[in-house]
C-alpha cells in the first residue's frame, strides 16, 4: 500500500472513531464503504471488524453505567447465531459481488433510517429486538456494518440515545469478535497485509478520534451528528457500489 493510501486509511478511521463517540455509532458506516475500495472487499470488511472492535472496547469503558443489559443479550445473541454462517459466506463470496453488497446494505440502511425518523409506529416486546440484532449480525459480517438495523429499531422503539448508544458498544464487541473469528478461522489469509507500524498507527488514530470525540461531544446535538454521518456514509457506500458494479 501506497504512503498515500495508508494516509486515506488512517483519516478515514480517525473520523469514524469521532463518529462512534459522538453518536454511539458510525464508525462502520462512514468506513467500510472506503475501506472496501481502498484494501478490497474481503480486506476491507476485515479491517472495519477490527477497529470496530477496538473503537467499541475503549468506548465500553466510558459508558459502562448507561449500559441495557437486558437490551444487549436481546440483541447479542441472535446476533452470534447470525454472525456465524454470515462470517462463513462473505468469505467464499467473490470480491465485487461483496463490494456491491457492502453498498447496497449501507444505502437501503440508511435510506430506511431516514424514513422511519418520522413515523409514527412504535415497537414493542422482545421479538423485534431479536429480529434487529440478527439482522445487525448478518450486515456486520457480510459488509462490516452492523449499525444500521439496530438504529432502525431504536428510531421505532423510542429507545433513549444514552443507553442506546452506550448499549452498542458491548454488542458491536461480541458480534465484531465473533465474525474475526470466524472469518480468520476460514482464511487466515484475509487479515490485511499491515506491518506492525501501520497497525501502530491505526490505533493511535483510534484512540485519537474517541478522544477528539469526548471532547467534541459537548458543542454537537446529537441530531447534528447523525446527519453528518449519513451524508458521508451516503457518498461512501455509493463509490462503493458503483465500484463493484464495474468489476462485476
């Protein structure tokens, strides 16, 4: 990889660490869509899994009070169910049918949050926090984006940002692990190929983004945030989409 593209990577990852602190998610969103281009499908679903994983275990320790755990278990295990046979066929599925499916999920996800922000619908019982965190641990291992099904059955439970953004830290951890597992168990030979300073870098841009994120979370509305990762999200997942279409 390239100076320049190591560059991309490590801006793009930092900006998604702000993301995740700021609105309790993101990171994937903003991410994987130019992750996916820049290490290719499988690298790139890859490395979104794991900075996930880290960005999600450093944050967990910040909210750890405002944490559901009734909510994360709901969640979590559908999730590890789904997230198994999901790791195991985003691993033998060619890269630009994954690519395509990578923009696909983040658009038709971000499309459906926005227009359910304004419905009137309220989700009620146990049964549609399963079908969201199985849903959640489908898109996370095919296309390293778990956020998106989760937040739409926030946006229609009424679930409060706090414990909801604190709840997703744990439960990005549990189905981010799961899939690293479980894809690596199939093909080691994912893993991107990073030397050591490079994945010293990445997890200094990590830690800088949560960081840079505390700090910015007090002068941002959450409405402010969410809007701003959508925008870019949208543009990432188009780039893409239309990449995997070409090399399809």
């Amino acid at each position: 990889m390239t100076t320049g593209l190591l560059i991309v990577v490590l801006v793009a990852i930092f900006i998604g660490a702000i993301a995740q602190r700021i609105a309790g998610l993101g990171f994937a969103l903003l991410i994987s869509p130019f992750l996916v281009i820049i290490l290719g499908s499988h690298g790139g679903v890859i490395m979104v899994n794991i900075c996930g994983l880290v960005s999600s275990l450093l944050i967990m320790s910040r909210v750890w009070r405002d944490v559901d755990w009734s909510m994360y278990r709901w969640l979590a295990v559908p999730a590890v169910i789904a997230s198994v046979p999901a790791s195991a066929a985003a691993v033998f599925l060619p890269a630009a049918p994954l690519a395509v499916t990578v923009g696909a999920v983040v658009l038709v996800a971000l499309s459906i949050s926005l227009l359910l922000q304004r419905t009137s619908v309220v989700l009620t019982g146990n049964v549609p926090k399963a079908v969201a965190g199985f849903a959640s641990g489908i898109t996370n291992a095919m296309a390293g984006v778990g956020g998106p099904a989760v937040s739409v059955y926030a946006l229609l439970a009424r679930w409060p940002q706090r414990p909801f953004a604190a709840t997703l830290q744990p439960f990005f951890v549990t189905t981010a692990a799961v899939t690293l597992t479980s894809k690596l168990f199939l093909d080691p030979g994912q893993m991107p190929p990073f030397e050591a300073w490079a994945w010293a870098l990445v997890a200094l841009m990590i830690v800088a983004g949560i960081y840079a994120g505390e700090k910015l979370q007090r002068f941002i509305r959450d409405d402010q945030a969410r809007l701003a990762v959508i925008v870019i999200a949208f543009i990432g997942a188009a780039a893409a989409l239309v990449k995997g279409l070409i090399d399809l």
